[in-house]
C-alpha cells in the first residue's frame, strides 16, 4: 500500500463521522450517466456540507487523491481499479423565497429539482435551464448553459470549501472566472462547492428568450411565462436525447461530449470554404458561426456532420455509437467500456481535425484516461 492509499485507521475515522456513510462496492459505471468506469478505492457519501467539509479535509491533510462527484453527468472515467476516494455529494436541501426570488441549494440537489421547485413558484431566470441532468453544486464548475442561458446570469454567490486552507466561506461568483463552459473550479482541485445561491426574478416570466429554436416553439423571443418555457425546454431536449432516461440508451452519454470550438476569424473563414468545396454553396452558406470572445463560434455538432459522422455512427451493434438523436453526443449502447468511448471520441476528434484543421476540445472532466 502507498502513503497516499486509504489505511484501515483514516477508513475507520471516516466511518465514525457524522451524516457519512462508506460503500465499497459502487463503481464508476453505477455513478455515472454514460455507466462506465472502474472502481474507486471508497466511496464516501456525505449528506451534510458540514460532512463534505470534515471528508475532504481529511482526505487532503493526508493527500489521499480524491474525486468530488455529485450526479456523475459530466464524467468520463477509466476502466479497471482507480487509487481513488469518491467523496459523493448528497446535501439536497432546498430553500426557495417566493417573495423576494433567492433560491439556496445544497450541492448535491437534483439540478432539474430546483429549476422544477423555482418554476412552481413563479420565480424566473433558469427555467432555459430545465433537465440539464447532474447537480445544484457542479452547475458552477462548467457553468452549465443551454437555451440562451448560463448559470452565471442569476448566480451570486457559493458557498465553497477551500482546500488550500480548509476554510468554508461564501464566495461571490465574479471570484469563480465564469465564461463559455468554464469557472476556475474546473479542472482544478481549488475547491468543493457546499451551496449556490441564486437571485431570480419574481414577476413570473422568462428572461427574454435568445435561442431561436425556443423562440420560434413558443411564437416569439419576447418573455413567456416561466412554466410554458420550462415545458417547451424539456420537449426539445427529450427530442435529442438529453434529458436522462433509463431505459433510452440515447442518453447513456455525458451530454454535449465537445464543446463548441471558437476560432479565429480566418480559420472560421477556411472552414466554410473547406465546406463550400466538398458540399456546395448552399450548405456552405448556412454554416453556423457566431461572434464570441476571441474570434468565432462554430457548432461542433454541424461539423461532425460535415467531417462525414452521422447520426448513429458507427452503426448498429457498435458498443459506443454517436446519440440516434444528436452528433454531439457518444453514449453507452448497454455494454461498453471507457476504452470504448476513447477510441470513438479520437475518431470523431481526428476527422474533423483532417476536415476542416479544428480541434475539438471534450467538454466532459477526464479521470485516469485522456483523449490524447
Ligand atoms: C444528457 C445530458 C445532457 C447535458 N446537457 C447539458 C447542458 O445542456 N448544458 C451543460 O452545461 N451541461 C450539460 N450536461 C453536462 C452535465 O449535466 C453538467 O456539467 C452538470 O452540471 C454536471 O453535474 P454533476 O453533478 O453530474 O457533476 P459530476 O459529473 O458529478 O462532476 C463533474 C465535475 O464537477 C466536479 N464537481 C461536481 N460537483 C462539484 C462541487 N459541488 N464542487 C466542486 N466540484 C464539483 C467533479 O469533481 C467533476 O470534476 C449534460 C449531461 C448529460 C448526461
């Protein structure tokens, strides 16, 4: 056994913790939405933040590595045994003031719970944000968005374990650097989140919608009633497979499996050309590219496509195969490994790269395995 390993003695100081429970016997595949993944040396299920705090302080004051994981939505794990404590997050408490719109959220609250909880209180801002599957603490750690909206317009502050020091504070969220699928949290062990809160409207309706797709099924981009935009939210993205159903192997995935790539302007412009080449003017002139900080996003999904991956790829009976319903999804068909998906994603990765010269970059967080 190594120094970093969990002795018999840290083992049994977790177990005499209060609100902890240990479980040896959960692997990856059983805590994650694509069901893939090795075994952790532990499993640590902590039901309070007070928990979390005194788990992963004790962990890192004997460098024991550790994995925060809530609902296992944006994780992408190796296969075979993993030196490694899972600490799961399981504080689902749940404050929401109707009158003056604050909603606090213990990390490990169902994400979809609060927007469904908010929503039924007429509360407005991430109703856009309705079945993004996974937690109310990760929702900072990428700065989850769909439909227009992110996490960081109604974010104000998180309560956050910091493991440099140990110490719990609230920390505004202009300290956490959020941007495109990104906070300063991500892929850093900086710290844990124990709550969010948020500041939402009170007034009963939407922020003004800014997605087109959703605009156009609710008959405008004006603001709707929050209800009506959740409801709209969900049908579309149970159309492409990501909200999480059991029995839909569709959804077997980490959601969006790359994020969309931003390019400079003459790269953008190469890119459609590349396209006008091999499929023509029509199809060239409809290539999605939209203005971001630091040149142009491009739809990583409508690039796949291009790069010759339809929907479905590779096939029927393939153990990983490209959603039914959406390219930018690899999922699960049942009986897959990471090693599986890894060899799935490199392709698709590489196709586009001899395409069109862009790299895709995964969105998911990566553990013991890597792309490259
Ligand atoms: C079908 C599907 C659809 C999706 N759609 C979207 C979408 O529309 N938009 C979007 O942005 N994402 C989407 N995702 C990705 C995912 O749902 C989000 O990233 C979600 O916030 C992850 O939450 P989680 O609790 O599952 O995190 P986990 O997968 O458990 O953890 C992910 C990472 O965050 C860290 N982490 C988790 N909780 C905390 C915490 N409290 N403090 C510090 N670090 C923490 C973990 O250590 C890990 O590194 C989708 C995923 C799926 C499967």
């Amino acid at each position: 056994m190594s120094d970093t390993s969990l002795t018999p003695d840290i083992q049994s100081r977790l177990s005499e913790l209060a609100d902890v429970t240990l479980d040896e016997r959960l692997t990856f595949a059983d805590l994650t939405t694509l069901h893939l993944g090795g075994r952790p040396s532990m499993v640590v299920r902590c039901a309070t933040a007070g928990a979390v705090a005194e788990v992963v302080t004790l962990l890192d004051a004997h460098a024991i590595p550790l994995l925060v994981v809530a609902g296992g939505s944006n994780l992408v794990v190796a296969d075979g045994d993993l030196d490694l404590v899972v600490v799961l997050l399981a504080d689902d408490s749940l404050t929401v003031d109707v009158s003056t719109g604050r909603v606090v959220a213990g990390a490990g609250a169902v994400w979809d719970d609060v927007v469904a909880a908010s929503v039924a209180a007429g509360l407005g801002g991430i109703e856009c944000l309705s079945g993004i599957p996974g937690s109310a603490g990760a929702t900072p750690v990428q700065n989850v968005g769909a439909y227009g909206a992110e996490i960081a317009d109604v974010l104000v502050r998180v309560q956050l374990l910091d493991r440099a020091t140990g110490e719990v504070a609230w920390v505004p969220a202009a300290d956490l650097e959020l941007a495109y699928r990104y906070s300063n949290l991500k892929f850093t062990s900086r710290g844990v989140v124990l709550a969010i809160e948020l500041q939402l409207n009170v007034d009963g309706l939407s922020a003004p919608l800014r997605f087109g797709e959703l605009a156009r099924r609710l008959g405008g981009a004006e603001r709707w009633p929050v209800a009506a935009v959740r409801e709209a939210v969900l049908e579309l993205r149970h159309g492409k497979g990501m909200v999480v159903v059991e029995s839909d192997h569709d959804t077997w995935s980490a959601g969006s499996f790359f994020t969309n790539p931003v390019v400079p302007v003459d790269v953008a412009d190469s890119v459609q050309e590349a396209v006008r080449a091999s499929r023509g003017d029509a199809d060239a002139d409809r290539m999605p590219r939209f203005d971001a900080p630091g040149g142009q996003k491009l739809s990583a999904a409508w690039l796949i496509e291009r790069a010759g991956f339809a929907k479905g790829h590779p096939g029927e009976g393939a153990p990983v195969r490209l959603s039914t319903k959406h390219t930018l999804a690899l999922t699960n068909r049942g009986a897959a490994t990471t090693a599986d998906l890894v060899a799935l994603a490199r392709e698709v990765r590489d196709g586009v790269r001899s395409a069109f010269g862009v790299d895709l970059v995964p969105e998911p967080v990566w553990v013991g395995v890597s792309i490259d």
